[in-house]
C-alpha cells in the first residue's frame, strides 16, 4: 500500500484583507488590463494594424508622454475576487509585487496630465489623430488601403465568375 503524500496547491492561499483606510481599497483596476509595449508605426502595414487592434472589443493604444507605443488589453485577472482581492496573492508574479499604488492612475491629482498623451479607444480616433497630426502618412494610408481594397476586390471578383 503506497502513502499518499499531502502536498499544498502553490496557487491556492489566501487573500489578504485591504484595509479600509488603504489606497486601493474598493479599487482593482490594475488587474483588469494589461498593456504592453508595441513598435511605434512606421510602415502603412503597420498603421493597419494599429487599425486592426482597434477594430476588436476591450483593446485600446495609446502613447506615453515619452513617445512610447502600448496595445491596452481590457481583460480581469483570472485571480481576482469578486471582493477585489488577489486570490494568490503570496505567489503573484513579479510584475504585481513590483507595482506601486503610488504610480496608479488613480492616485493622480486634477492638476496632473493624464498618464497617456493620446489614447484611441476606436480606429475612428485613431484616424482622426493619425489625420491631424501626421497628414502625409494619412494620405500614403488612405492609398495604400484603398490599393488594398481594390486588390483583392478584383481576385474575389475573378473567383466568383470561375465559380459560376
């Protein structure tokens, strides 16, 4: 007969308790989007894709006030609380011990500049932006889609008429 070694799930702790007089009580924002940094565009392939992630739910871009490029993912841990709490808090990763509520967006004051220097939320945004401040490429844009369109439109056209 074999003995059963009892072993503890790594995943399985539990949650700490926020305090009510802490900053991020009744708050978890920051474990419901992730944002990760993405090439600024340079090519009319690339412009696509930026249009491209805007056409999908929960996905924004934006740019920092330092010029850098992020996708914004609308996404909840799969280890929150519905009380906001970390259900693995002892063995979150490192990205999540390392954070500091101070750095929040939430804790910013009215006088402060918003934490992304533009945000599109939409490719309309995008386009609109894309548009004012960099006329030239929205125009190379517009021809390259509309080259784009045209393409293919003729290949599915040519498809159908096989077909009939």
């Amino acid at each position: 007969m074999r003995k059963r070694l009892r072993t503890t799930d790594p995943t399985r702790t539990t949650p700490l308790a926020k305090q009510s007089d802490h900053p991020c009580f009744s708050c978890s924002q920051c474990c419901t989007y992730i944002a990760t940094q993405i090439d600024e565009p340079t090519t009319m392939r690339d412009y696509d894709h930026v249009s491209w992630y805007l056409h999908h739910q929960g996905i924004s871009v934006y740019i920092d006030w330092e010029g850098a490029w992020y996708l914004q993912i609308e996404t909840r841990c799969e280890h929150l609380t519905p009380h906001g709490l970390c259900g693995i808090y002892d063995q979150r990763p490192a990205i999540c011990k390392d954070f500091d509520w101070r750095d929040c967006e939430r804790q910013q004051t009215p006088d402060e500049d918003p934490p992304e220097k533009f945000l599109f939320r939409t490719s309309d945004e995008f386009f609109t932006w894309l548009q004012k401040r960099r006329p030239r490429t929205y125009a190379r844009y517009r021809d390259f889609l509309g080259r784009k369109h045209a393409e293919h439109n003729d290949e599915e056209l040519a498809r159908v008429e096989r077909a009939s």
